[in-house]
C-alpha cells in the first residue's frame, strides 16, 4: 500500500512558519560560522606585517629579501599558498653570516608561516641555496624544486641528502611548463629547457619563472647570463612584466639591451650585498637601467621590498623608504620587433 503524505499545502500554517524560523536560524549560525572562519582566515594571514587589513581582499604578495648577496624570495599567493624561491647565502664564500638564519627564517616566523609549500632552488649557487638549511626542521616543506642540474658540489649534495631523510619531495623542474599554485594565478617555467643542463654554466640552468596575476605579471630570473636572455628573447612581447627580478645581481653578464626591450617592466627589483665583493652593481648595468628609464630598486640600499599585487596594480613597500604605487603597462600594442 502506498504511504500517504500530506500535500505540502495541507501542512498547518503555524508548523510552516516554525520550519521557515528554523531553517532561517540554521543559515543565520551558517553564515555567521562561515564568515567569522573567513575574517580569522584573513587575520591570521595578515596579521604580522600589518600591511593588509583584516578581511579584505586576497592578494599575492611577492617580497625581494635583504639577504646581502644572494637571492630570496618569498611569496603568498592568493590563496595562501606560500612559494621560497632561493634562501639566500649560508655563512661562507659569500657572506659574513647566514641569511637563512639571520633573515628568512625570522622574516618566516614573522609572517606566521609554519609550512612552506614549495620551495624554489632557481640553481645550485650558495648564494642562492646555502640559507636553506636553516629552514630545515624549522619549517615543514611540502616539494623541493630544483632544475637538477648535475654539478659537482658538496654543500648542494648534502643539502639533497638532508632533504631526502625528511622525505621532502623532489620535482625536476623543466620548461616550457606550467606551475599549478594557484587558482587565480598562471605560473609559467620559461627556463631551464632540456638539453641546455649538462656542462653548462650554473647560473644558465636557473629556473625562470613568469608569475600572472590579473594584469601583473613579475618575471623572477635567478642568474641567468646573456646567452638565456637571448634565448628566451623568442618570447618577445611575451616577456613584457610588470616587476623584473633583475638576473645575476647587477652583473654585465645580464640585464642585456634586447631581453630589457622585451621586458620593460615597470619595476626591477636587483638583490646584492652592500659591498659586495663581485663589485655588483656593475656600472653599465645601472646605467642601462636608467637609460630605460626603469626604476631600480636595490635591496642593498633600501632593504627588502614588499610587493603586494591585487591584479590590477601593485603596492610596493620598501624597508627604508616610502611606499609606492605602480600599474602594469596599459594594453599598448607591444613593440614591433626588427
Ligand atoms: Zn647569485
């Protein structure tokens, strides 16, 4: 026999209204539940900068370390995805003290950060990786990515081993590919591509990252020479970035006149040591920026800038300094090329 129900119309009028006061009190205590978990979410994340206010929109935050000479990197993508791209110089060939120890990690702790979700080797210099150390057993690192190049070098075989006995796992990086970190970004590898890794100079295998967010685009190089930046020139306009990592420090072996053609970025970030003994910043290279008339931000002169992208413009926020402004190029025809 069928069962009898009730057409809904038949329901008494005061047990409707008690149904339509539950249900409402029920999504009430949702929301309320949802949007507390969101404002705690967002205040946490912000909280130890102070630069982004409780509860407001996402953005990527791209932050050019002071770790003297050497490179690092941090980034907070939208959806709290947290990228190291390098750790700057341990104590040694490079530096008088430890960047990872005296820099990243506190900068880390800081922001709050107990995980590291991917951590970038752009290629096997200490300047670029002798820091990491420090972050192991400090941090949690969910992959290493490493162009994995073989080079013969001690310091970077037990920075491997020691990655390995904590069970990090290890990506091959190779371009062209794409990075999947997150929704609201594209991640491209521009650079190391296969064939170019074996008996080549180091800094020629670092991997070149073009990072999209909305209309920003920041191009992170490593060190790469000349002889890269020519062969990623066949991007041509599809280099055009908002922010340049300038590659290998201020040195003439990069920031070469066709590849900064190409970019013409609005802001160029260069990480050295004040001093240094390369004597980096190289004259000409100063100059060549200038010439462009692009503004240079040296983390030797006013410490680790703070960029914050909301897709449409970035704030930047340098340590010594005041703040500014800067907008991605409008959508101008790119140059014609010869
Ligand atoms: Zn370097």
């Amino acid at each position: 026999m069928k069962e009898f129900r009730k057409p809904v119309a038949m329901v008494p009028h005061h047990r409707a209204i008690r149904e339509w006061i539950l249900t409402t009190t029920l999504l009430a205590v949702g929301c309320f539940v949802l949007i507390a978990a969101a404002y705690r979410h967002y205040a946490v994340k912000t909280a130890p900068g102070g630069y982004a206010k409780a509860g407001s929109a996402p953005e990527l935050e791209v932050t050019f370390l002071d770790v003297g000479q050497g490179d690092s990197i941090f980034i907070r993508t939208p959806s709290g995805r947290v990228v190291l791209v390098d750790a700057g110089p341990g104590k040694g060939e490079y530096s008088r003290f430890d960047a990872g120890e005296r820099v990243v990690v506190p900068f880390l702790k800081r922001m709050g950060i107990r995980k590291i979700d991917t951590l970038v080797m752009t290629h096997p210099h200490a300047d670029h990786y002798g820091g990491m150390f420090a972050l192991l057993g400090k941090f949690e690192i969910g992959e290493f990515l490493d162009p994995g190049q073989p080079y013969p070098s001690e310091l970077y075989e037990s920075l491997l081993e020691k990655l390995d006995k904590l069970g990090t796992p290890y990506r091959l990086t190779r371009a062209p590919s794409t990075l999947d970190w997150d929704p609201s970004m594209l991640v491209q590898v521009l650079w190391p591509e296969e064939g170019h890794l074996e008996n080549a100079n180091p800094n020629n295998v670092s991997i070149v990252l073009r990072i999209v967010h909305g209309n920003n685009v920041y191009l992170l190089t490593g060190d790469i020479e000349m002889e890269i930046e020519m062969q990623l020139n066949a991007y041509q306009s599809g280099l055009r970035s908002t922010v340049l990592k300038i590659p290998h420090h201020g040195s003439t072996t990069s920031s070469s006149q066709r590849f900064l053609e190409y970019v013409r970025p609005r802001l160029a970030v260069m990480q050295l040591g004040i001093n240094n003994k390369f004597g980096f910043p190289e004259r000409a290279i100063t100059e060549r920026y200038r010439s462009f008339e692009i503004p240079v931000h040296r983390t030797d002169l006013t410490g680790t800038a703070r960029t914050f992208s909301d897709g449409n413009r970035i704030k930047v926020q340098p340590e010594k300094g005041t703040p500014f402004t800067i907008h991605p190029f409008p959508s101008e025809p790119p140059e014609a090329t010869p």
